[in-house]
C-alpha cells in the first residue's frame, strides 16, 4: 500500500490560508501626532478643570466682580429710568470698594484663583476712578475763604452750630436750613466776626466784605437759593447760596430725585446766565458731584472738593458720613484747598474751601 503526499512549494500556504501580512517597511518610528479627536478631548478637560476650580460660587464671584466692575465703569452713561438707580448708584458709588473687598474675602475661603483674578478687574476699575480722590491735594496760596452749612432746622443748640462756624474763619459763611427761632442766636454770634449779614428765607449769608444786589433765585415755589455779590478786595465774585429739595429712598418710588433735578436746572438757569466772570456756587445740593442727573448744573463748574481736597469729604450724615451731597463749586477762581470741619451739632458736617482770586 502507497501514501500520496502533497508538496507545497513556492509562498503559497495550506489550503484555507492566506498569504501572511507583508512586514513593516524599515525607518524611524512614525511621530504620533494627536488628532482632531485628542485635541478636542484636551479642551474638553482644560474646561472642566476650570469650572471644577470655579465651581458654582466661584462662577458667582466672578460673575458678580464683572457685573460690578462694568457698573462702575459705565456709571456716567447709565439711564435713570422711572426709579433713578443710576443716580443713586452714582452717589454711593465709592463705597463700592467694600464691596470688592467682599469678593476677594469669598474667593480667598473657596481657595479659587480664577475667581480672584476676576475680582482684580473692578478693583483696578475702582482705584482709576477714586484712588486720586485720596491723594492730599490741599496747598496754600488761597485769599478767599468760603463755608457752606446746612445747620438743620431742627438744630437742638443753634448757638453752638453758629459759635462754631464763626470760629472757621471763613471771609463768608453760608448756611442753609436756617429755622426763624434760630436766627436770632446766629446773628448774635456771628456780628462780631461778619459785620454784612442778609437772610433770606431759610438760607442766610454772614460776610466779612459788603454784599451787594442779595436777591432769591427762584428754584422753588419758597426762597431756597439766593445770589449776592461779594466786594472782595481784589474784585467783585458772584456767590450762589442753594438747597436742593431733598430726596429720599422709597420702596414704591426709587430714588426721588424729580424736585431736585428741576430745582437744579433752574439754578444752573441763573448761574448760566451770570455777567460776573468769577461764580462761587455752594450749599446743600442733595447729590453727588457725579450723579449726571445734575450735571446742567455741575458741568460748567468745578468741584473744589475734586480740585483740592483730601479724601472723599463725606458730609451726611455727620455722625457717620457716607455721602457728600454738601459741595463748593467754582468758576474763574482757582481751589487751593477744600476740607470738611467738624460736627457742630447739625444733621451735616460743614464744608469749607480756600480760593484763589
């Protein structure tokens, strides 16, 4: 008996198989390169990452610094609107810097750095805009001394408030809110310093050079404003003695500003108008320097405060001041110097300020 047996030869291989994969060809290993998929995978963890650093209360930190900061920075363009927020925020705005101290705090207990690195955003918003209000800008070089006083009408002790003001020293004092039983203590204690004096309504002027042509300025349906010409030795200057309407926070009305800012255009109407190129404005105006809502009046002047004070010269209330609504305004005269002086006893702190003719 004979057994067949099958010779495979050449590259072929046993019945059912293939031939074998050809071999990789020789050289450098191939660069791997990642692909669309892989980067999108690394954005995709860069992202979570941050949000994992965030977290939902560092989003709100640094959702509310930016939020914060832009209020800040767009406060001159805000629109008041039916309620005046805008006005409001603008006259309360450098207290904002608590605010942004308040942020850092949070984002420094929940340890994120990306929430404390937006918070530098209204922070460095915020030292633009006031850190040169803190700077000490008062020289010498003033010769006309000027204070502005909204002594209350409800003043408990006028003759304080009054022996107080003529001890400023101040060449024209100007008080405001002036109540008729307490007239008489203010002109006996300040005869002998102030011997030109007029009164008018409840706003009254103590000077010690003449005053001429003292006459009410209609802002108000009753005298709350009134015009004289000060005969200083070295020339006439027109002096403005105001207070604003008052304006109050009201949960069904916002911010009640209308009174004001109508009282306010019809001053700015009077002081627009001035022939004398020298213009002291100054009183009680119920409002900020910055708030825009009074800026027909403010625009055309100059903050002696701004110009040459030292600090913000926070005014109401006086026991714990949060917002200089009292203002020394100027035109054609230079402010060497503004500061506040100390309570007398009034509802507001004085305000005073040197200039140079």
């Amino acid at each position: 008996m004979s057994t067949n047996t099958e010779t495979v030869t050449g590259t072929g291989t046993a019945a059912g198989i293939g031939p074998a994969p050809a071999a990789p060809p020789a050289g450098p290993a191939a660069v791997d390169r990642p692909g669309p998929r892989r980067r999108a995978g690394l954005c995709h963890l860069l992202l979570r990452r941050a949000r994992g650093a965030l977290g939902p209360g560092g989003r709100l930190i640094a959702g509310s610094a930016v939020v914060c900061a832009a209020l800040m920075a767009l406060a001159p363009w805000l629109p008041n609107g039916p309620v005046n927020l805008a006005s409001l925020w603008q006259t309360v705005m450098p207290w904002s810097g608590l605010g942004i101290s308040l942020l850092l705090l949070l984002a420094a207990l929940r340890r994120s750095v990306p929430a404390a690195v937006a918070v530098l955003l209204p922070a460095l918003v915020w030292t633009c805009l006031f850190a040169p209000a803190l700077l000490d800008k008062r020289e010498g070089g003033g010769d006309f001394t000027v204070v502005s006083h909204n002594v209350n009408e409800g003043n408990p002790d006028p003759g304080r408030t009054a022996r107080a003001l003529a001890g400023s020293g101040a060449d024209v004092v100007a008080v405001e809110e002036l109540a008729s039983r307490a007239q008489e203590a203010f002109r006996r204690e300040l005869a002998a310093a102030y011997p030109y004096s007029q009164v008018n309504g409840g706003i009254g002027l103590w000077s010690k050079y003449p005053l001429q042509a003292v006459e009410p300025v209609e802002i108000m349906p009753w005298t709350r404003a009134v015009r004289a010409t000060v005969l200083t030795p070295k020339g006439p200057v027109a002096l403005y003695a105001a207070h604003l309407a008052s304006v109050r926070v009201r949960p069904d009305a916002g911010f009640t500003t209308a009174d004001r800012n109508r009282a306010a255009a019809r001053l700015a109407a009077a002081v627009g108008s001035e022939p004398l190129p020298r213009v002291v404005v100054l009183g009680d105006l119920n409002g900020s320097f910055d708030d825009t809502a009074l800026r027909t009046l403010t625009g055309p002047l100059r903050s002696a405060q701004e110009e040459a004070g030292a600090g913000f010269g926070f005014t109401w209330p006086a026991s714990f001041p949060v917002v200089r609504i009292d203002q020394i305004l100027v035109k054609g005269v230079t402010p060497r110097s503004a500061w506040t002086l100390p309570d007398t006893g009034s509802d507001h702190l004085p305000v005073a300020a040197s200039l140079r003719l």
